[in-house]
C-alpha cells in the first residue's frame, strides 16, 4: 500500500510541479487517470504474483509417513506463513532411509536441485531420517548466518519431541524456533534496498544519460531549424534516375555474446550451513 | 541622378505599402491604392543631383537631396530606399534600380514589424539557454525590415556518384547478438531540374543565416515595380551574379547528390568514394527578398538574427549561457538519480 500511495505522489508531483500541490488532493484530471489505473493494475499484478509464487510451493515431503493429512496441511500453513513473511523457504523433509546419503547432502541435494531459495537464495531445511534417526537442520543462503548460534538449541529442543515420536509437535515447535532469531534480522529493509542502488553504477548511469539527452535536445534549436532539403527546390519529377549499379560484394556477421542476467553474489557457492544430532 | 517619391493622388503627401492591405495606403489621408492607381511625383533631375562625395570619413556613403523637404540624405552606397532622415519620407533610389541594378521580382512584406517581434519574442523565449536579456521587450524592439538583395537561379544538374552501400541487420539468437552486414558496389546516375536557388547578393549578411530563414513562397511572388519599395528600407546588391553562381553551384551540386544517394532508400548507410556533379545552364533572376533583422549584444559580441518576412521563420546566432546549461544539467542529473534509487529500490525489495 505504501509504495502505491509512494507512485501515486511521485506522478501528482510531476504533474503540479510543486510539493505543495502534490500533498493537496487535488483532482488530476482525466489523463492522468489513465496513467493512475494502469499503475494500480501493474501494482496490484506485482503483489498477487509475489505472494502466490511464494505459497504455491510444497514444504512438507512426508516420505516417511510420520504425519497425518490435516497434520501436513496445518504445517504447510505454518511454513507458508512464516517463509512468506520473513523471506526464507522453510522445508520439512521426512523419510524412511536416506540409502547412504548424509542428511546434510540430502539437503542441499533437495535444496539447489530444486532451485529453491528466496532471491538471495536464504532458506532453512529440517531433515528427519527415521533409518538412522538422524535430525539434520541445513541452512542456505542468508540463513546460515542467521542461524549459525541458534543451531544446537533448536536442534535439543525438538529433539524431546522426535524421540517421544511427536512429529507434528516437533515440527511446530521447529517453526516457531524459525520465527524469532529471524525477527531478529529480517529481510533487508526497503531503506537498505535505496541504499544498495545508491551505491551502484545502474542509477549514476541512468542519471547521466537523462541529463546529457535533456540537455542535447534543448541545446539542439539553439540557431533554429533548417527546412531546407535537396528537394526543396528540384522541379517536381524533373529528377531522372539515368543509370543505377548494384553488385552485391561480400558479408559479414558478427556475434557478440550478451550475458545474461548477472549472478547475485552468493556465498559459499552450494555449500550450506547448520548442524544436527539423533533422536 | 533622382529619389523618386509616390504621392497620394487626395493630399499629394507621400504613400507606402501596408503589408496588412496588401496595397498602398496614404500616411495622411488613409486613401488606399492599387499598384496602378499610383502617381509618382515628379521630380526633375535638375533639381537633384548627386553630389560629389564630400565626406572623405566614411567612403561608402553617398549624398543625395530629398525632393520633399530639400534636406540632404546620407545614403551608404548600397541602400536603395530609405527615409529621408528629417522629415521621414519613404524615399526610393531610382538610379540604384536601373540597369544592371533592375529587379526581375519582389516578394512583398507578409508580416507587419508588430507581428514580426511577437514572432521572435515566442521564438527567443523557447531557446531554454539562451540569456534572459535576449528576451526582454527592449532588446526585441529593435527589429527593422528591409528588401534583402537576392539572385534566384534556375539550373539543370547532372552527374553521378559511385560508393559503397550496406545494409545492416541486427537480431538476437539466444545468448548473442548478431549482426549482418551485406556490402554493394554502387553507382547511381541522374539529372533534374532545379527552380530558384536563393543566393544572398549582399555581402554583409552571412550567408547561413540568409539559409536559415528559406524558403520563401514563390507562389507569392510579383513581378518587381519600385512601389513596392515606399516605406521600406532596401538595399541593391554587392555580389554580381557572376561571384554568386559558385555558392548556387555547390548547394545544387549537393542537392542532387543526396538525392541521388537516397534514390532506392534500401540501404542503411552510404559512402561515397567518387563523384561528379555538374551545373548546366544557370539562369539568374535578380529579386528583393523581405527580411527582418536584428542585432543583439551578448558579452559585447554582436548576435545576429534574421526573420523570414513573408514567412515568420526565424534563425540566428543564439547564445547560450554556460552556466545556465551546467545548472540545468546538474539538476536533471540529480532529480533522476534521486528517482531511480527509490524507485527502484521499491522495485528491487517488492518484486
């Protein structure tokens, strides 16, 4: 809502050229009421698809079969909610023997295999293995610091609760855990995000090029324009074209390589972090 | 040597041309004439001679009397009609018309002064760098009009270039950009027609802001009589048509090169490594142009500028202030970085 009503001010100030009359409510007249209705659609777009992209996914693989439906269901909310609000993909991975694997590969296995991951890839995996009772919280992304303290604590503190085969409890009780150090750090705040383009080139550039092609064009009448051109004063249909030639001589190609998208700095590669004991 | 002087038929007092009419209309009586309702009043080569040029101080000017109120006026050697400076009547040069000196045609005044400084007034102000002084009422005042001496030629123009042409074609196939460029050899021949290339016959205005200010409506334009003079200050050329053909020469030369060069329009761009363009049969017609000039001062340097005066176009020798230009730069630049780092850090954290 805020960055709705942050557009909206923007256009009403270049509209009335004045912040006095931006902070009015002055009534914008009817094309502006256009530009107001697309942005209002492209606004309401954006903030359906981020929230629904975030909730389409599964977070609960019960292989192990160590949870009832309404047992899965409630879980999935609950690690739907918090992924959502605090910007981490939080997983439950259940199963019956793991063939060999580590917990911990089994997770980042999961994990980067399926490309999951927020957009600086920050995510938290709870593996629960009943063939080697083997408890394995993995961390990804920003999460491995997060968590990095916490680690042991939550891991002794749902352990109780696997031993005594109270999965469901376990796993909520792992939720909450996930609630509190990310409350302490939380997701970049909007403000940090201002700060991360203010130091960057794209903004300088941007900047740049709007300055010199502002001032290009208003420089560029200074002496007024010249209508003359070379038909101005040809006879009409005087001009003869007597001889044309054309021989085709050669071609050339080039490729240039336009890289895509540039990787987000992520450290530690597909490494994760975390740590965990039996049950 | 005789000033003629066109007189009301009503008062006798002397008429001039009102570019609003579009006729001749009495300064005392409003009477309003057609070209051929008029009288000239007479005036006896006795009674007015050149006299000897006797100002050695400033050689181009020379005297003659005004047949109205007898006082002498200072002429330069150009000036052709003018007023005569103590009782301001319109007075007309006739020996600066005759012979070789003798316009084919005239294009009479479209717009009156008043209109031709508003023009200039909207025109100055939409110059964003230029100075603020440029644009104050007293600085567009001093406007005046004058009949500019020009030579209008007509010519054939022939010849042919020869280059390289390319067309360019540019995609994007998965992760490259590609870019194709096909060459030809190619020569392109032809000729055309060209109708009343304007060359300014007057040394003294430059000739790129004579250039600016074209083209003219020929569609308007009359055959020339010297009433059409009244009331106007005009000058006779200083450039004969011989010293004016090469400047016709090389416009002419350059307009059928280029539209030789787009003949086709298919390719994306064109070098020329040969060419030869010739001028065949010049014909020249000499004619008065409507100009209104203006001089300025930036800086203590002089700016000209010149109005087309049928058609309102205007072009010249604008100044920009340096320091206007780098504050609106700075600011521009500011405003939209400060924009981009909000806007798309919202994008950045919403998305």
């Amino acid at each position: 809502m805020l960055f709705y009503k942050i557009i909206i001010f923007i256009i009403k100030f270049t509209k009335h050229y004045s912040l006095s009359n931006a902070f009015i409510n002055k009534p914008l007249g009817k094309s502006s009421f256009y530009s107001k209705f697309f942005l209002f659609f492209l606004i309401t777009a954006i903030f359906i698809t981020t929230p629904a992209g975030a909730s389409a996914k599964q977070r609960v693989f019960d292989n192990g079969s160590l949870l009832s439906e309404e047992e899965i269901v409630t879980i999935q909310q609950v690690l739907d909610r918090v992924s959502a609000d605090y910007d981490t993909d939080l997983f439950i991975l259940t199963s019956t023997s793991l063939n060999g694997v580590t917990p911990k590969k089994h997770a980042e296995d999961f994990f980067w295999g399926n490309n999951h991951g927020t957009r600086d890839e920050s995510g938290v995996v709870l593996v629960v293995d009943m063939g080697e009772r083997d408890v394995w919280m993995a961390t990804f992304g920003r999460a491995i610091q997060t968590f990095e303290p916490e680690v042991q604590t939550i891991i002794s503190g749902i352990t109780p609760d696997l031993t005594a085969a109270q999965y469901s409890d376990a796993f909520l009780k792992f939720s909450s855990y996930m609630e509190k150090p990310l409350l302490e750090i939380t997701k970049p705040t909007y403000l940090e995000y201002v700060k991360k383009m203010a130091t960057n080139w794209p903004a300088y550039i941007i900047a740049l090029l709007a300055a010199l092609i502002s001032t290009g064009v208003l420089s560029f009448n200074l002496k007024g324009a010249k209508l003359v051109t070379n038909k101005t004063y040809e006879v009409p249909d005087s001009f003869v074209l007597s001889e044309t030639r054309d021989t085709y001589l050669r071609t050339t190609t080039t490729r240039t390589k336009v890289s895509s998208s540039s990787s987000g700095s992520s450290s530690g590669g597909r490494s994760s972090g975390g740590g965990g004991g039996k049950f | 040597m005789s000033v003629k002087i066109f007189a009301c038929k009503n008062c006798s007092a002397a008429i001039t041309f009102n570019i609003e009419a579009q006729k001749w209309i009495c300064n005392y009586c409003s009477a309003e004439f057609d070209k051929d309702e008029i009288k000239e009043k007479t005036v006896s080569d006795s009674g007015v001679e050149k006299k000897e040029d006797l100002s050695v101080k400033l050689p181009d000017l020379d005297e003659y009397v005004c047949s109205a109120c007898g006082s002498v006026l200072l002429c330069e050697e150009n000036t052709a009609a003018t007023f005569c400076l103590y009782c301001k009547s319109p007075t007309v040069i006739k020996s600066r018309f005759s012979g070789e000196f003798k316009p084919r045609y005239i294009i009479p005044f479209k717009l009156t002064e008043k209109e031709a400084q508003e023009y200039y007034s909207a025109w100055i102000k939409k110059r964003f760098f230029a100075p603020r002084s440029f644009k104050t009422a007293k600085e567009v005042d001093n406007i005046r009009g004058l009949y500019a001496p020009y030579w209008l030629f007509d010519c054939k123009v022939s010849g042919y270039i020869e280059g390289e042409g390319r067309i360019v074609r540019s995609w994007r196939s998965g992760d490259y950009r590609v870019t194709e460029t096909k060459y030809y050899d190619i020569k392109r021949a032809g000729y055309a027609d060209y109708s009343r290339i304007p060359v300014d016959g007057s040394e003294h205005l430059e000739d790129e802001l004579m250039e600016g200010v074209e083209p003219f409506m020929f569609s308007e334009m009359k055959d020339f009589a010297l009433e059409y003079m009244s009331g106007f200050l005009a000058e006779k050329y200083d450039l004969d048509e011989s010293k004016a053909l090469p400047f016709m020469q090389n416009r002419a030369q350059k307009f059928l090169e280029t539209t030789l060069k787009t003949a086709g329009d298919q390719y994306s761009s064109v070098s020329i490594n040969s060419k030869n363009l010739s001028v065949n049969a010049p014909v020249a017609a000499y004619s008065m142009l409507p100009i209104y000039i203006l001089t300025n001062f930036y800086k203590n340097k002089p700016h000209r500028f010149i109005l087309n005066g049928q058609t309102g176009k205007i072009y010249g020798q604008t100044p920009y202030v340096v320091s206007k230009m780098i504050i609106f730069f700075i600011t521009v630049f500011l405003a939209t970085w400060i924009v981009s780092i909000f806007a798309g850090g919202a994008i950045y954290a919403f998305l």
